[in-house]
C-alpha cells in the first residue's frame, strides 16, 4: 500500500522539477550586450534573441529605460532606446554617434553593431562603432567602482596603456567621442576645458 502511495509522489515530484528545469533552461541568459553613448546600458538577452533585462549602469541610462523592453525582439529594444536617446536630448539627427559596444554569448559583435548601424541609420544618425572583443575579470570590477560597463573600462585602458600622462580617473567618465579624440591625440583636458589644437580652453557659457 505504502509503495502505490510512494510511487505517484515520485512521479510528481519528477514532473515538477521538470518543468521548473525547463522554465530555467528557457529563462537563461544566453548572450549579454554592453552599450556606452553617454548613457551605459546592460542589454540581457534569452532564447531567440528575446531581451529579458535591460540594465543602468549609470544614472543617465536610468533617464532612458523604462519596463518597455522586456519579451521584444532586439531590434524593436533597440529601437525604443534610440527613440529614448533621441527624446531626453542624448542624440539628434544631426550628430554622428560614437558608441562602445562588447557582446558576450550566442549573439555576435558583427550581428549587433550591424543592427546598431542599421536602427539608427533610419533615424538619419550615423554610428562609429568600437568594438570590444573581451574583457577581465579587473574590467568588470573597476566597471563597478566607477559606473560604467567593463568594455568602456578595457577601452580606458587601452588609451592609459599609450599615454602614461593619463590616468584612468582622467578619463574615466568622458563620453565616447572625448575618448576616441584621446586615444588618437594623446591629449585630454580636464572638465570645464575643451581641447583646441594643442591647447586646454576653459569653456565660457555665455548667456
């Protein structure tokens, strides 16, 4: 009598575990995107390139998310968030648009930045694209310390490692394209100053 008892528990017990397994195995994150504008953005993604999260990982990605994103494709995620970048005034038509990306996962750097220069093609914004193979585990705790994604922190780096009169809190919160003017010049300014030819010019806001 016990064992007819013991054996339906088991079978039941097997069949839940199941399909909690199976809502893991199909809720798993399978490839992780990292985008740097001005706003730093985590873009999570599940099975059939489905986005499960979209993360801040600085207050002004904060401005540009909302619960919008969760179960849509990727190009209709990208999409909304230009159409964010565009609305809080972090980019206009008019503008190129440098922004670092790293992917990690299924999904491949070549697949998303060509989606990149494709959704904001549309939206008339050209995209210079700097792509980021890999990052350390140092990156991603450096990322952490200083608000920014670990892909922005290995690029620091790379401009750090070629100018040893630059430290990574120098630079560290420029935006892509004041990064992009360092790594090819060599030459930063502090905030409040803008780099003229081979000089530092304190900014003047004239009402």
């Amino acid at each position: 009598m016990k064992k007819k008892i013991i054996i339906p528990i088991i079978v039941c017990l097997v069949i839940v575990i199941g399909i909690i397994g199976f809502i893991i195995w199909n809720n798993r994150t399978v490839s992780t995107i990292t985008l740097d504008i001005n706003p730093s953005v985590e873009i999570n993604l599940y099975k059939r390139e489905k986005v499960k999260s979209v993360v801040a990982l600085n207050d002004d990605a904060k401005d540009i998310l909302d619960d919008n994103y969760k179960g849509k494709s990727l190009d209709d995620s990208f999409e909304i968030l230009i159409s964010n970048l565009i609305e809080k005034g972090y980019v206009d038509n008019e503008n190129n648009l440098d922004v670092i990306l790293h992917v990690d996962g299924k999904i491949t750097n070549k697949m998303v930045s060509e989606q990149i220069e494709y959704e904001f093609g549309k939206k008339g914004i050209h995209t210079e694209i700097v792509i980021i193979e890999s990052v350390t585990k140092e990156d991603e705790e450096l990322a952490k310390k200083y608000n920014v994604s670990p892909a922005k922190i290995a690029y620091v780096k790379s401009i750090i490692q070629d100018n040893d009169n630059i430290t990574l809190e120098n630079i560290v919160n420029d935006s892509v394209s004041e990064l992009k003017e360092t790594k090819e010049t060599g030459k930063y300014c502090d905030e409040g100053y803008t780099l003229e030819g081979d000089f530092c010019l304190k900014e003047i806001n004239i009402c």
